[in-house]
C-alpha cells in the first residue's frame, strides 16, 4: 500500500513538473463558437481541407471561421442523430456512423445511403468501422465478430471476410500493421494475428514466430493494439485489477515498462483504448478520463487534464495536413496549433510577495558552455532557471546580502563581458555583482548614484558600462575599473526619470526619458549628437528602446516610433496601423529583421520593411502569458523571451517569421436570402443560374488554413458590376442584394499580412431576367408590333381596295344599269319625238316606256345609295327594307304574303356585296311573284339552319315549265348573285302549283 501511495506522489510530481516545461496549449471550440453540440464524437479533414464534426446534433462542417450543418434530405428527410464516426474510403466515398445505422453520405446531394447488415448481430456491446489500406471496409461488432461491406449486395455481412482469426475467439479491436501485411486482432480470449500473405492465423495455440503478447495466458479481455513508427507495440486489457498496459521493442526484442506510465493510480475511473500517432512521431493515448502524450526526452507518458483542456472522455485524436492537432470531446473540439512544440510557457506558482518579473537575461559559464536564464523579480530578487527552465536553488546569492528590502527588488541586470558577472541593478541605488557559477554576490551603494534606483543598464565596445537612474543621471563605469566611487562618471544630467540605455552599433549610447524625448550621446566624450522630441516623436515619454540594424531604432510606451536614423524620418504607429495595442509593455528585435512587441492585448510582430503587424495569439499558443508583463530579451540562438509578472513564454521567432504563400481561398458556403446552398452541389451552368429574384447572395470563404486563417486578408469583387478590389472584413464573407440580372464572376483572394497575395479563386453565375425582360420575348413583343403595324396597314391598305371596289362596283352599276336605261330612254325620246305629229298612240307608248324605264333607274340608283350607307350594315336593316320592298310591291297587286323571319337571323352580319346581292335576288325574286305569277297569296321566310342563310320566296299561283321557260337574264343574274356570295340558289316551279325560290348561303 505504502509502495503504491510513494509511486502516485512521484507521478503527481513528475506530471507537474512536465506540465512546467512543455506548452500543451489547445484552442477550444463550443457551442458559442458555432457547435451544434459540445459532445463532440468525430473529427475527419477532407481532401479539400475541410474540418468535418460529428456531434450528439449531427453533421457539421468548419472552414476556420464558420460553421455549416448538414442535415439528410435524401432519398428521404432524416432527423438529426448523432455521427460517431467520419472516415472516407479510396474511392472518396464519405461514410458515417448515423445513429445505429453505417453508410455513405453524398454531401452536395444531402443523401445518405444506409448499407443494411445482413444478419442482425449482437451490437449492445459497441462497435466501430475501420477501413483498412486495400479500402475494404469493416465494422467491428465488441465482443462478437467483424462485418465486411460486400459492395456487389450492399450490406455488411461475415461472408467471404478477408480477415481470419481462431474459432471461439469474440473480436474487440482490429489493428492492420501496414509494414508487415498482418492484422493484429484483439479478442476476449487475448491476441491473434492473421497473415493474409499465407493465410495463417497465429494465436496462443500456435505462434511459431513468437509474436509478442500471444502467448501470454494472463491476456484476456484486449480492448486494443498498436505498433508505431518505431516498431514498438502497444497493447492494453483488462484483469480483475484493472486496465492493464504493456509495450514491447521490436528492436530490443523485448517487453519494456514503457507503458507503465499509463496505469491508472488514482480513484478516478479511466479508459484508455485509442492511439494516434502523428506525422512528427508523437504518440497520443486517449479515452474516458484519458489523453496523455509520450514524453520521448522522459520516455514516459504525460497526462494532460487542467483548466484550459476540460475532458471526461476523449472520443477522437486527429492530425490536419498542417500538423495541427484536434480533439473531440465531451467538452467541445480542442486544437493544438503545429507551433505549439516551439513554444515554451512557463508559469511560477504563487508566492509572497508575488513575483513582479521585470528584466530576464541569457547567463553564460565562462566557458560557454552551459546557459541559465536569469530573472530580475521585484520584490523577490533574483530568479535562476536552467535550459529546460526549471527553477534552481539560488539562496547563496543572499547569504551574505545587507538585510534590506531594497535587496531583493531588482530593476535590471546585464552579464558584463570583461569579468563574467552579473550586474544587477537595484532599489535605491544599490548594485549587486553575482558570479554566475559560484553565485558569490557582492553589494555596493556607491554615492554617485545618490540612493536612485538603477533602471537600465549597457555595455559599449570598450567595455565600458552605462548605467540609467530613475533620477535621470546617466553614469558611466569605467571598464576593468576597480569597483570604486571613482571608476564612476556622471555624464548627463537629464533632471528627470531616464528607463533605459542602449549602446548602438556605431558604439552610439542612446537614451529614453520620462520628460524629454530620446538623446544620442558619443560614447567617448559624452556629448549629445541628437535630441529627439515631440517635435518628431509622438511623445517625450519613452521607456522602451530597441535597435532594428544600423539606422532603424524603435522608441515606446504609448504608441511605437520607428526612427531612421540616416534619414531622420520617423514613423509613429498605432492601433489604427494595425499594432493590437497601443501600449507597449515590451519589444526585442529578432535576428530576422522583425520587431516582436508584448503588448496588454498579446504580442504582435512587426515588419518595419512592409510597415504591417501580424498578431499572435490563442490560435499560435501565444496567448497563456499575462497581459502587464514588463520585460524580455534575445537569446543567443535567436530564441525571444517575454516576462509576465509571474510567467514567462520562450519561443523561436523564426518559426513564425517564414513568409508562407497564402493557398488559393476556397468559396465554402453561399446564402441566398436566408437559405444555404452547398457549393459543391452548384456543378454544372444549370445549376449556377438564378432567377430574377434569387438575386441577395451572401458568399463565404476561406483557405482552410487553420494555421494562418487569422494572418490573412481577404478581398473579392463582382465582375460584371465593379472593378476595384473590397476588404471582407474579419468574417470572410462577401455580400450582394438585388443584383440586376446578368452573368457575374465572384473573384476571390487572399493575401498575407506581408502583402503576398494568393492566387485567384472564381465563382460565376448568372441571373436570368424576368420573362418580360428576356430577348425572346422582346423580339416576340417585336414582331407583334410589327405584325400589328401590318395588319394596320393591310386594313388600311383594304380600305382603301374596298373603297375603289365600291367605286369600280357604282361604276359599273351605274354603266350597266344606268347606261343602258338612259341610252333606252334616248331611243325611246327620239322615236317618241318622231312620231309625235304622226302616230300619237305611238308617241304614248314610248313615253310610258320612258317612264318605266325611269321608274326602274330611280329604284337601282335606290338600292346603289342604300347597299354602301354604313348604318344599313346589320341585317336587322336588311330585313327591314326586304319587308319594305315586298309590302310596296305585292300590296300594289293586291297579293296577300306572310314575312316570317326567325330571331337568330338578325345577328347574321354579311359583307357589303353578300348584303346586296342578297337584297337583289331577293327583290328579283318578288318582282317575279308580282309580274308573272298571277297569285293572290305568298310566302317569304328566312332561317339560319346548320350555319347558312336559309332564304325562302314562295307563291301559290299558275306556275311554269322549268323544263320549257326561258331562263331571261332575271334568272340568270339570280344564279350569278348566288354564286358570288357563295350560295346556292334553287328554282321549283309547277304549273298550276305556284314557285319556290331557295337560297342557302353559308355564314
């Protein structure tokens, strides 16, 4: 028991101290940021780069800045269940664990298409797909068997399985080793292995290779197995104590404690089943309560759990193409960036008084051999850590110290290089000289320095030492000086708080001031060079000075100055240039040519070459320190430390310096009003075509960098409606209302905050118009127009024919009709005139023929004038003169008749000449029954039968011979009126019976 307790206090231990040194620094996603669900199962990245979640909620997919669900609509709408599991096979087929069920889901289809087991199996247990490197894939039933998709049925079945292992044994776990070709199967009844090449299975009843972990009886119960990079197998179990971990070294060929670390020795209850290794050879353990990391300088497992990386379980561990790591878990997604490994945190426990680190220094050996790192703590002295920054014992320093307070407030402290001591300048003027190796201190309070604090403090090329009071003296050492008030000379006088000195690489000193501006001195006489005020700085209050190369030099407090010194021009920047802050804790110059500021919003990175910043932040690990930090300083391999008050971070600037050519950015999503289109679905014109009023986009995009997502700039336009290039803005997206119709092209890019520009990504669509704004229906509306204009011009054009018909048609009336009745007449008056002495009777005769004849050019003139009168157009006309015509006719014979005419006649509407060539057969017709046929009866009767004029003229008197008569040019001209109006005209007459006269004409 004792032994057990000892070993958990060493484990405690050990694993805080691990956690001092290494930087395990994850960013976590939840809810807040966008999850469906913070009970996070799955994490796979596709081969565009997309980060895809499955959750307790479902399917989402991330792009680094927005989040997209997918939910399942084919071939029918399922609700949302949890995906388990996300992998993709050689095919790029995309598969899912959906609730209880497996199969492929099409993502630009919204389709998911279930694959069926074959045979209902024992699945309370658990179970898991995997895909193994021919691209088969399984599913693992726990403590059962291995299901195979047979592509040719479509279901999951055990038929033909391509993986063998002992009859009895119930699998838990599948490993394929891709270098050896077996599959090490984890069972129930301990371990087999199947080798597909001889298809021999190897077990504990036969391991003619002496496998490891086989034969073992003490094996039972294998929940996984694992072989790394290094040919090392990793296997766990479960025995009445416990799970159980061992390792075994293919290359010592033997079983190692290795695992040992990963035994559980408290009272919580943890599960560790799932490996990763990543593409750097770091080897992750992870399950209910668990995720641990292998430690390879310690060789032994780290256990990361603590108030920034909140778990109880650990489903999946994935790494991204950039080398990032993602967590899923019961607590959201955690990233860990792929700078993480270069980042050194270090955070000191509380204590009192509490640390106030303000100036940290790279202390050698004298023969350089070995470095610490030095820490001035106000309030605490100093603080000694060794390269893998671990605090060491330095209580030496102060055995023989003055017992004053001011003792242990150290301001600052410089390795001088002549004798290898530490200087360390002190509250109230006292001076405290450390040997690095021994840790000897010497103590001084020498007058000249008038019990003012000692705030800065520098070296020149002579060796000479330059020393900064908070008074505003400037002293200098004397190098190789004996440590006397006489190898001390005040050289300025600045009457005011002077922070710090910096000897330049012209062996210049510089000096900042509280009230004054910045002053250039000459290190051999003393005298001032340059002052440098408000006149051209942004203030006269500077505390923090750094030397860029050989004429850029950095003042700040308040804002940062960069001063060219060959050119004497200065450049004062601030938030609004794009620094995080305008307050300046602490900058160092790296060995790249970048400034790095600390700053109280985090540390940024200046270029002075491309005048940008680039902030560093949660996503680069950078962002665990404090934000009143004061000091920091450059190592000698080009490593920046900053100082918080009590924590420090150390990392290689180079690492992030690399100017990375921003990828192509990628159009992730599409709103249209309110509704998400899945880009990868628009794939053909068709489907990239909107109407009219589909016309309000909001576009989202992204170079699914999740390294540099937060270092780059995006801007877009619309060709077709804009030239000039617009800035997206921190959310990545571009958005258009009521775009006019027409075809557009979204252009895309991205740039780096040191100006380089990605390559262009595009996106085209097209709005169709309204129809009535198309081409065809515009040259539709054309051709009406002037189809309309034509038909005007042919009625015009008919009007005008009609009229000449009618003039040729009175003319020619007015010839046969009125010609030959006037030459009549002429004859006739001639022969009357004549005869007018000498045959009186005669002369009678001809003047009543000149009357008749007369008579009857007066009714055609009638008719004429009434056939060509608009208002006569209607048949109601036409019948009513009919019935006129008939009474003055057969009334004057004193013949009875009967004019029937039905209703539906009167809508009858005819042209001009059917109307009066109607009217004339029909007057010829009663003229006839008046002349010639001796009746005292008739009967006149109009119909609409079957789509004609049915016309009837019919007399009751003596009839005639059809046969015999002479058909007279009356007759005739009745056959010919008919014709013309498309008629047909019938004749029926009986001697002593009377005649009928038919008309049919059709309307």
């Amino acid at each position: 028991m004792i032994r057990w307790f000892c070993l958990f206090l060493f484990t405690l231990v050990l694993q805080f101290e691990l956690n001092a040194q290494t930087n395990w620094h994850f960013n976590r996603l939840t809810i807040q940021d966008g999850l469906a669900s913070n009970n996070v199962y799955s994490i796979w990245q596709d081969k565009s780069g997309f980060i895809w979640l499955g959750s307790s909620n479902g399917l989402q997919r991330f792009d680094g800045k927005n989040f997209l669900y997918f939910d399942i609509q084919q071939p029918q709408p399922l609700p949302a269940k949890p995906v388990k599991q996300i992998l993709s096979d050689p095919e790029g087929n995309m598969w899912l664990a959906y609730g209880e069920d497996y199969g492929i889901f099409e993502p630009s289809e919204l389709k998911f298409t279930k694959i069926p087991f074959a045979n209902k199996g024992n699945r309370y247990l658990g179970e898991k797909m995997f895909i193994d490197s021919k691209g088969r894939v399984f599913v693992v039933l726990v403590r059962n068997t291995v299901l195979m998709y047979q592509k040719d049925k479509g279901v999951f079945s055990d038929e033909n399985l391509p993986i063998k292992w002992p009859d009895g044994y119930s699998v838990n776990h599948v490993f394929e080793d891709l270098e050896t070709g077996y599959y090490w199967i984890s069972c129930q009844q301990g371990m087999a292995v199947f080798d597909p090449a001889t298809n021999q299975v190897f077990s504990r009843e036969e391991n003619p290779h002496g496998l490891p972990f086989l034969d073992d009886p003490q094996i039972n119960g294998v929940r996984s197995y694992f072989i790394d990079g290094n040919r090392n197998h990793w296997i766990n179990y479960w025995d009445q104590k416990g799970q159980v971990f061992q390792s075994y070294s293919e290359k010592e060929k033997k079983i190692t404690n290795a695992a040992s670390t990963l035994h559980n020795h408290t009272n919580e209850y943890r599960e560790t089943d799932h490996s990763l290794e990543t593409s750097k050879g770091e080897l992750w353990k992870y399950g209910v309560n668990s995720l641990q990391v292998w430690n390879k300088d310690l060789s032994r497992f780290e256990f990361l759990r603590d108030d920034y990386l909140k778990h109880s379980q650990i489903y999946q561990v994935i790494e991204d193409r950039e080398g990032a790591i993602w967590l899923a878990s019961d607590e959201g997604v955690y990233l860990r960036s792929p700078n993480a490994n270069e980042i050194q945190f270090k955070k000191f426990e509380k204590a009192d008084p509490p640390h106030l680190l303000l100036t940290a220094r790279e202390i050698w050996n004298k023969a350089k051999t070995t470095k610490q790192y030095w820490l001035a703590s106000w309030g605490r002295g100093m603080v000694i850590l060794d390269e893998n920054f671990q605090e060491k014992p330095h209580g030496k320093i102060y055995d023989q110290a003055p017992d004053l307070t001011e003792i242990r407030q150290p301001w600052h402290l410089i390795q001088e290089k002549n004798s290898n001591w530490v200087w360390v300048g002190l509250q109230r003027g006292w001076l405290q000289l450390i040997e690095p190796e021994s840790l000897e201190a010497r103590y001084f309070q020498f007058p000249i320095f008038k019990g003012s604090t000692i705030r800065g403090m520098s070296q020149d090329h002579n060796g000479n030492l330059w020393i900064s009071t908070q008074r505003g003296d400037l002293i200098k050492y004397k190098a190789n000086s004996p440590l006397v008030d006489e190898s001390f000379e005040l050289v300025h006088a600045f009457n005011g708080y002077t922070f710090g000195n910096l000897v330049d690489s012209k062996n210049r000193i510089w000096v900042v001031s509280s009230h004054s501006g910045v002053y250039c001195l000459d290190a051999q006489s003393g005298e001032i060079l340059k002052h440098l005020d408000d006149s051209i700085l942004s203030s006269n209050k500077h505390e923090k000075i750094t030397q860029l190369n050989d004429s850029i030099f950095f003042f700040g407090y308040d804002l940062l100055n960069a001063y060219n010194d060959n050119s004497g021009e200065n450049r004062i920047l601030s938030y609004a240039d794009g620094m995080i802050s305008n307050e300046i804790l602490h900058m160092q110059a790296d060995k790249d040519g970048f400034l790095w500021i600390y700053t109280p919003n985090g540390i940024c990175r200046y270029n002075y070459y491309q005048n940008s910043f680039t902030p560093y932040g949660q996503k680069d690990g950078l962002d665990q320190l404090e934000l009143d930090g004061n000091g920091g300083t450059l190592t000698q391999d080009g490593h920046v430390i900053f100082t918080g008050y009590g924590s420090l971070v150390y990392f290689d600037p180079g690492k992030f310096n690399r100017s990375i050519n921003p990828d192509k950015p990628t159009l992730t999503s599409i709103k249209l009003f309110e509704q998400h289109l899945f880009v990868d679905s628009l794939n053909n014109d068709r489907k990239k075509t909107f109407t009219h009023d589909q016309n309000a986009f909001s576009f989202y995009f992204s170079t699914l960098s999740f390294k540099q997502q937060d270092k780059l700039k995006y801007f877009y336009r619309l060709t077709g409606m804009e030239q000039e290039w617009r800035p997206a803005g921190q959310n990545n997206m571009a958005v258009y209302s009521l775009l006019p119709p027409g075809g557009y092209t979204l252009e895309i890019r991205s740039e780096n905050l040191e100006g380089i520009p990605s390559p262009i990504e595009t996106f085209s669509f097209r709005i169709i118009p309204p129809f009535h704004e198309t081409w065809w229906f515009r040259g539709l509306v054309l051709l009406l127009l002037l189809g309309i204009l034509l038909t005007m011009y042919r009625l015009h054009l008919n009007r005008i024919l009609a009229v000449v018909k009618v003039r040729n048609r009175v003319a020619r009336d007015l010839h046969d009709d009125m010609g030959s009745t006037l030459s009549t007449i002429n004859i006739l008056s001639a022969m009357a005139k004549t005869k007018l002495h000498s045959d009186p009777v005669k002369t009678s005769d001809y003047i009543s023929k000149i009357s008749d004849n007369s008579q009857r050019m007066m009714e055609a003139m009638d008719d004429i004038v009434w056939s060509i009168k608009p208002q006569n157009d209607t048949m109601e006309k036409v019948i009513a003169r009919m019935r006129e015509f008939t009474t003055n006719v057969l009334e004057a014979k004193e013949i009875d008749f009967r004019f029937e005419v039905e209703d539906n006649v009167y809508g009858i509407k005819l042209p001009m000449d059917a109307r009066r060539d109607l009217f004339l057969v029909f007057k010829e017709a009663v003229n006839n029954v008046a002349k010639y046929s001796k009746c005292s009866r008739a009967f006149v009767h109009f119909s609409l039968k079957k789509g004609k004029l049915h016309m009837r003229v019919r007399d009751y008197g003596q009839g005639f011979d059809p046969q015999a008569a002479d058909s007279g040019n009356g007759l005739n001209n009745m056959q010919k009126r008919a014709k013309n109006m498309g008629g047909e005209l019938k004749i029926t007459s009986e001697i002593g019976e009377g005649t009928e006269v038919v008309l049919d004409v059709a309307v």
